[in-house]
C-alpha cells in the first residue's frame, strides 16, 4: 500500500471540485515519480486589493507540467487582464493561465528527493529569517531533472483567502453563501 499525502494551506479555500479530483488522482494515479497539481485559473485566484504570489506553470498538450515560476507580485490591471512585474518589467499574463495554490499531491518520496534542495535552501539562507522555500521551486528541479513529473489537475473552482484585510468580508461572504447554498454545514464541528 502506498501513502499518499496532499499538501494545502492552511489559509485558503480551494472548493470541493478540486479535492474530489486530488482524491481520484492520488488513489488512482499517484507513484514516486509521478505527483500532481491543481491547476487554477489565475484570474480566478488574484485579490482586487493588491499583487498576490503564484506559481505560474506551462503545461504541455497531455496536461503535465514542464515548468513552474514563482511569481510575487501579480496582480488585476486596471482593464482586469492580469499581469506579473519581475526585474524586468510587467509582463501580461492570459486570463486562464493555469497557477499553483500550493494544492500539491506527493507521496512520501518526496521527503527524500527534496531533502538535497531543502539543505541548499537553509545554508544559502542562514542568515535571513524571512526566506521561504517555495514549494513551486522544488517541484520545478524535480520536472527539470527527470526525478518526477507533475500531472496539472484543472479546476474551474474559485479560489479565496485572506491576504489583505479587504478581503476579509469578501471571504465571509463566501463563506456564507456556501452554508446558505447547503456545500457545508452552519457549524462544521457538529
């Protein structure tokens, strides 16, 4: 029997479509070299209150992905198309490309495959508290050096959290009309 595990945060919503996909996908396709993704559409991911980090990934015609960036500031123009400002400049974005929300599924291989990256992570950044070891990065070596390969699972759920305070009663609301719809339960610990 293989474990199978999923990896979220803890801060946001994904919606019930793509659980029931990862689930599907982990019990039926998942092995050591071959993980998984939910795949968002970026415009459905992005706050209106300000830029958010995604992973931007390319997928190829067979649904894998061949490659992940991490993006730290994209973000709704004025006209609602979306874009990203790197180094370089803003870059514009298609609407429905497809972005990590860090709802991962792995097995537990890959501790041991991450394990060599996580040590560069922690010696290059001993001495910044603030540094983060992206997910997306990882998984980015791990498609680049033919170790695994991630299989991009499309959801047409939309994604919200809080990242900024404005989006607080955005979430509440949501929140709500998911109870009044009858998706959850009014109290979720009865």
């Amino acid at each position: 029997m293989v474990l199978i595990k999923r990896l979220i945060n803890a801060d946001d919503y994904y919606g019930r479509d793509a659980f029931e996909k990862m689930a599907k996908f982990l019990t039926t396709e998942a092995a050591d070299d071959t993980y998984s993704l939910v795949g968002y559409q970026i415009d459905r991911t992005l706050s209106e209150h300000g830029s958010v980090s995604r992973g931007v990934c390319k997928v190829d015609d067979k649904g894998n992905m061949v490659e992940i960036n991490e993006r730290t500031e994209v973000y709704f123009r004025e006209d609602g198309s979306v874009a990203y400002k790197d180094a370089t400049g803003e870059h514009g974005l298609p609407n429905d490309t497809r972005v990590s929300m860090n709802f991962w599924g792995f097995t537990p291989a890959i501790f041991k495959q991450s394990e060599p990256m996580f040590k560069r992570f922690v010696e290059a950044n001993e001495n910044n508290p603030k540094a983060e070891f992206f997910i997306p990065l990882a998984a980015d070596e791990l498609i680049k050096s033919g170790t695994a390969s991630f299989k991009v699972i499309p959801t047409a759920s939309k994604w919200f959290g809080v990242t900024y305070k404005e989006d607080k009663p955005i979430v509440q609301a949501s929140i709500s009309k998911l109870v009044a719809d009858g998706t959850y339960p009014a109290n979720l610990w009865t």
